[in-house]
C-alpha cells in the first residue's frame, strides 16, 4: 500500500543521519511510542511516526503523501458525515458522537490485538506447557521481568533505574507502530512497570512490594482456585484489566473532544460550519508541511511542537 | 464486569430482606414476579388469617383489573405521546440526559439475541445504534424495568397506602384497603419484579451487598446502609452482586442494565439504592446513576425534589445526597458526634491578573495519621493528564486508581470563595474515629503555580477553628469543627 513511502522513510532517515541530529531514529521511535496519546496527537504530533499516520488518515490514493486537496476533501467529507440527522448542521452532541464512534472502532482493533498477545503470552509464562500457569511459573516469569530492569541488583526499580534499551529496535522499512488509545502500562518500561506496581505510592517498588503484588495478583487470576491458572482465567483477568483501561480512556476523550468542540466553534452558536473547521484544518496541514510546497511528505522537516505535556521519562 | 459468578448468598435466604421480619410468611400472588409479605401487630392468630386473607383476595381483585389497565397502557404509550407513561418515559430521558431511557427495544433485540448465540455484539455497531435511537423521536417505548414501577404505583394507589403522585386510575370502582387493616398492619412490602414498596410503623433496613468478597466466609458482606423511618416511599434498589441484574454471554458475566448512550452494558458500575414518592421516579433515577460517574450521577440526584439517594462503587466508596443521612437511625449517624452539626470548610481561590487564564486544579482531601487519603472531598479538573501536576494528590491516591479520577472529579471553577460541609464521614461512608487527622488543599494552574495548604487537625469532643493563607493560588482557607453540647 506504502511502497513509495518506504523508500522516502529510509531517505528521510538518512538525511537526518547526515545531518547529525542529536537523537538516533531509534530513539526517536522509543520517545514517541512511549507517550500514548490521541487522534488530536497525530493530527498535532511532531515525530515522523505522528507523521505517518497523519498521512495516513486523510491519504485518498493511498500514494503514502497528502496533498492539500486531499486533505480538505477528507476533511468536507468527514464533516458531512458527522450531520447524523441531516438538518445540515453539526452540533456538539453530532460532533462528539463522531469521535466516539472512530474511538470505540479503534479500541475494538486493538483490544483484538491484546487478546491474541494474550495466548502468546500465556504459553511463555507456561513453560511446562502443560496448559496450566502454576504459581512457580508465575513467579518465575515475574522475577524475570524485576531483574531485567534492576540490572544493577538494587533490589529495588525507582527513579534511578537506567531505562531499558527497546527490545526490537524499529526497522526503519517496517510500518510505524501506530499510536495506542488504550496504552496499557508495560512492564517493559520502568515508568510501565512502576505505574503497575508501586501500590503504596512512594514512587519506588522493592522487591518484596512486587513479590507480594504478584502472589496477590495470581490468587485473583486463579478464580475457581484449584491453585493454577488456566489460559482462559488468564484472559478473563487480562480482559477486565483491558475494559477497565478501555472505560478511563473512553470517559477521557469523550471529555476532550467536546472541549475541542468548544474551541472549534468559535461563534459559539452550538454549529461546527465547514469555514470553522476548515480554520482548525489549515492549522493542521500547515503544521506539517513544514516545507509549504502544498504536500506532507516524508521529506518534510519535522515540526517543533511547543507541546504542553510534558516527556514521558522515567524520571517523575 | 467479567467475574466468576458470585452469588450474594443474602438473596438465596430469601424473604425479608428489605423489610423487618414478619409474623406473617410471604405469599406469592399468581401473576409472575409478584411477591406481597405483610406483618400485623398484636392480633390474635384467627384475625391475622382473616386479614391476610382479605388483603390477598384485594390484591388478587386489583390484580385482574390492573392487567387490563396495563396492557391498555403500554400499547396506548407505544402509540400515543399523549399517555401519561409516555410522558414520563420521555420527561425522564430528558432530565437524565439520556442516561435514562424507555426506547431501547433494538438494543435490548440485541442482547437477547447475544444470550442465545453466547457471542458479545460488536461493540462500534451498538453504539451507532444507541445514537440513532437517540435522535429519532418516532421511536417507540418498549418493556423495560420501569413497567413494573409503574404497576407498582398503580397498585399502592389502589390499596389506598400512599401517594402515587400519577394522574388518577381509569378503574370504574377504587377497592380502598379496610379500615380494619390500617391499624392492625404493621408492615406490607409490595413487591413486582425488582421494584418494591415497603410500608412500616417500625424502620424498614435497607441493605446492600458489600461489593467485596469475603474470602473466607465465601460470601459478599452486607453493608446495612439505612433504617428508613416508615414510609410508603418507592424504593429502588439495584445491586451489582445481585444475580437477577446480570447476564451470561459466554465466558462473561455482564449486567443487564443497558446503557442508552453506547448501548452497551453498565461496566464497573456502581450499586444503587433510590427512594422517591413514586416508584416510577425512583427507578429512573437509579438507573440514571448506574450510569452516569458517581460525583456528578449524586449532583444530579441532588438537584431532584423529593429524591434520596446512596451510591456505592466498586470499591466500596459512597456517595450520597445531602439529604440521605437523615434516614438514618439517630444514633448511627454521626458516630462520637452528638449532633449533625458538620465540619466546615472555606477556602478562596484568588483572582489572577494574567492574560490566558486557566481556572485551576484541585484536590481537597483529608488523610490519617498515616498520610493515608480517607477523604476525597473534592476533585476538580477532568484531564488526569493535569491532575499528575496536583504533586502530593496524585502521590497518595491519583496515580493508583484512574477509575478514581473519572468517579469523583468534576469541572474546574473560578475564582471566588467556597464553603463546603462535611459530615465526618470516610469515603466508605463510615463515620471516623476520634484522633489525628490532616486538611489538604492542593491547588495547580496551567501557567501558574503549584500551591498546597496542609492543616493538621484533632477529631475529638472539642469544638476547634483553624485558619491559614496561601501565597499566590490559595488565599484564606479555614477549617471549623462545632460538635455541639
């Protein structure tokens, strides 16, 4: 579908190889994987993936580039579709609705990806493979996960403990990973790890807090309580963990996008018009194409957001 | 949502659950999910069979009449906006933002057909469906929950036990409860479906099932939430570990209240207990606030006359109306305090002369002597991207539980003073203990400061008042405790 992107993303990396940019691609692709974020992010992000998927949201012919035609004819058409009871106007409640509507297919999409994660994850911890997780399994594969991070044997992952390298470093032809609503903390990160564990909140977790969190953890995923976990208690507790994860975050953005709704609608009159979202629209397009030829490419300079959030760091 | 079935064994006990114990047994009338119980008072055994007896050929008679209402009724308000259940149904989706609604009948075809295939729905679609329901006026009323507290109200006007607040009964003749009944009764419950009504010259319990499990009873507790002083009031009652409010698609247990704005099943939702004059009112208020999050579902519920109402989450954190805890026996309420008196609070929130002003977050919480957070008193900002910036706030408590955040926090407000009321009580609804305690005011603005005020403080029998100041976000906060005689 890409082809011709591949090829302007490994350009557009080398060019930013020669020019001696500070940060590694890698790393680059660590930072911006790391921050989950929204639709509002990619259409206002700054790092080439943010970029891709821009592209890749509003591209009609599926050239890998977006140029302003089809930029504003995606975003008509998007705005005639959100008119659900056709009085030819777009209120708040359409406009929300609309979002809503691309969230919840979005959550689906990777909530099904999670799930088949699931099964794999399953038969690693399962090494016996016998089907069933027993608590020696589970802790080994716990104790796993602590050392990893505490290279250093500290005994303890806090504030200070180095950030791990990636696991799979980006492949610079492969696809971005795309942005996660549902941003699961992983305990593959310390700030993931720490926002899963550390249930006291003192910004640190001991060994012996994440020993007693686990044997808590799989006396609950062990619901009949015959003292293993099967694949599918296993799934059901991953699952609600998920639908938990999935409800903050729908509850979340709903919010954000009626305070979007608010700074769109400029005139106040509760009716999104095409000129008020064709204002928002030339702010996006003109964000990223840095290099004002009327086409987002990859070999547009990437922008420098002054960004409100701040990086997500293990730091805090 | 997805737990292992868990039956609250309270329910499998059976009668007499919601009202005191009676003399007299339950009986069941011959109309499906129908349950009357009734107790008597210092009467001798033969009056008490006499009695009993009447009062179930009353029912039985009121019964036969009110089916033939009810059927008229509902196809009547099917069709016609101007029946009186039409109306309501649709005064009640308007009030509750549509978190209420009487118009699900595609949604509800959809889960039914979900519990015949053992397959969840796709969860995008019922969304889109539950939004075009919404807009479309010409969509007609189907059966629901609130069928029953409509019948419910017809039948206490018929009984002649109380207020229904309904236009009047298109019955020919009115059977009036005997005389001779008012003052022997003692107590009645009415029970159709999951609505009922209790009558009492005692205290009715209401309780509910601790939303814990208790692991080595092998049960969910029960927390005894209220002594109602008697009443002919509705009582709505909907409890998430009550077997009867859920449903089995597969693997998963889910509830079967729907709701109307994604057409999906209320997910981590609280349990309910409502009361109002009418059961109507009070069913559609109770499901209005297993919707909606519990902070605002309350202040909603606030705004309504004539409505009481508790909510209790997942965890077990309560939130109430201002006017529940006067349901409650005297002596239980307020713990060492001797009267209601409440703990007051006031703080300002100073004007600033900036040029893009951003009303600010705040977290007011009050902990124990072990820093521990035992009271949210308020939340304000939605975005939790801006709450980590409340630093100690999100230390204690944000960071643990993001369902915390979206339960409890409402919109930011402006600069101006602020006074708020506190009845002692923990997040959990229990009343604290006499001791140490801390107030923690925690302020921070977009472009501004952070600020926190932290006023340690003694629970005790010994009236106090204590002020400080802030800097530049906080001006005058003030702390006052009159626990009275």
């Amino acid at each position: 579908m890409k082809n011709n992107f591949y090829l302007g993303a490994s350009s557009a990396l080398v060019l930013m190889a020669l020019s001696g940019c500070n940060t590694a691609p890698q790393q680059k692709i660590a930072e911006a994987n790391a921050k989950p974020t929204s639709s509002f992010q990619r259409d206002h992000g700054d790092g080439f993936a943010d970029r891709y998927w821009f592209i890749d949201e509003y591209d009609q012919n599926g050239d890998g580039e977006l140029s302003r035609k089809e930029f504003d004819d995606a975003r008509a058409s998007r705005l005639t579709g959100m008119d659900l009871n056709k009085d030819q106007r777009i209120d708040e409640n359409e406009y929300v609705e609309e979002y809503a509507l691309r969230l919840e297919k979005q959550l689906s999409e990777e909530r099904k990806g999670q799930i088949s994660q699931t099964a794999i994850r399953f038969d690693s911890v399962d090494t016996d493979k016998n089907k069933k997780m027993t608590w020696a399994e589970y802790e080994a594969s716990g104790s796993r996960a602590f050392t990893h991070l505490d290279k250093a044997g500290r005994g303890v992952i806090d504030t200070n403990t180095p950030v791990p390298e990636m696991r799979t470093a980006q492949n610079e032809n492969e696809k971005p990973r795309p942005r996660s609503a549902l941003s699961m903390p992983s305990s593959h990160s310390v700030s993931g790890f720490i926002a899963i564990y550390d249930k006291n909140g003192d910004g640190q977790v001991t060994r012996a807090e994440f020993d007693q969190d686990r044997k808590n953890s799989f006396n609950a995923t062990d619901a009949n309580k015959d003292s293993w976990i099967s694949a599918e208690e296993y799934l059901l507790e991953f699952e609600n963990r998920l639908d938990r994860q999935a409800k903050n975050v729908r509850a979340g953005q709903i919010k954000q996008a009626h305070v979007r709704f608010g700074a769109l609608d400029k005139d106040k009159n509760d009716d999104l018009t095409l000129q008020e979202f064709g204002v928002s629209g030339e702010r996006i397009f003109s964000g990223w194409d840095l290099d004002k030829d009327g086409t987002v490419t990859a070999k547009d300079p990437l922008p420098k957001r002054e960004h409100k959030q701040e990086k997500a760091t293990a730091a805090k | 949502m997805k737990k292992v079935l868990q039956v609250c064994t309270l329910l499998m006990s059976g009668a007499g659950w919601w009202c005191p114990a009676v003399s007299a047994g339950e009986f069941e009338l011959p109309l499906e999910n129908v349950s009357l119980m009734v107790s008597f008072q210092a009467i001798n055994p033969a009056q008490e069979k006499q009695l009993t007896v009447q009062l179930q050929q009353q029912l039985q008679i009121g019964i036969e009449k009110l089916n033939a209402i009810a059927a008229a009724e509902f196809s009547a308000a099917k069709k016609s906006p101007d029946s009186d259940l039409h109306q309501r149904c649709m005064q009640w989706e308007y009030q509750s933002q549509s978190a209420f609604s009487c118009r699900l009948g595609d949604l509800e075809a959809q889960w039914q057909q979900a519990r015949i295939s053992n397959e969840l729905p796709d969860r995008a679609q019922l969304r889109q469906l539950a939004g075009q329901l919404r807009r479309d006026d010409r969509v007609a009323l189907a059966p629901g929950i609130y069928w029953h507290a409509w019948i419910l109200d017809q039948f206490i006007i018929q009984l002649g036990l109380g207020e229904s607040g309904l236009d009047e009964l298109k019955v020919a003749e009115k059977p009036r409860v005997n005389e001779q009944y008012q003052n022997a009764l003692k107590s009645l419950r009415l029970r159709i479906g999951s609505q009922q009504r209790c009558w009492s010259k005692d205290a009715i319990a209401v309780d509910l099932c601790k939303p814990v499990f208790n692991e080595t009873n092998n049960t969910f507790e029960k927390i005894s939430v209220a002594q109602f002083a008697a009443t002919a009031s509705a009582l709505s009652i909907i409890d998430q570990q009550d077997v009867s409010f859920t449903q089995k698609i597969g693997p998963y247990r889910l509830s079967t209240i729907i709701n109307p704005r994604d057409g999906w099943p209320a997910e981590f939702a609280p349990s309910v207990i409502v009361t109002a004059a009418d059961s109507f009112t009070a069913t559609a208020v109770a499901q209005t606030l297993v919707v909606k999050p519990p902070v605002k579902g309350i202040a909603w519920a606030n705004s309504l006359a004539g409505v009481a109402a508790l909510v209790v989450d997942e965890h077990g954190r309560v939130f109430a109306t201002s006017n529940w805890y006067q349901y409650i026996e005297k002596n239980k309420a307020y713990g060492f305090w001797k009267n209601k008196i409440p703990f007051v609070i006031d703080y300002e929130i100073p004007n600033q002369s900036v040029a893009e002003y951003r009303k600010p977050y705040l977290a007011l919480w009050i902990s124990d002597s072990t820093a521990k957070p035992v009271k949210h008193l308020r939340l304000l900002g939605d975005n939790s991207r801006w709450l980590r910036e409340l630093k100690l706030w999100w230390r204690r408590q944000g960071r643990l539980d993001d369902g915390l955040v979206d339960a409890i926090s409402g919109a930011t407000e402006k600069p101006a003073s602020y006074h708020l009321e506190w009845d002692g009580r923990d997040d959990f609804g229990n009343p604290l203990a006499q001791g140490s305690y801390e107030f923690h005011i925690e302020v921070a603005r977009e472009h501004g400061d952070h600020e926190l005020v932290s006023i340690p403080f003694t629970l005790s029998d010994q009236r106090f008042q204590v002020q400080a100041k802030g800097k530049t976000e906080l001006g005058k906060v003030s702390l006052s405790f009159n626990p009275g005689p």
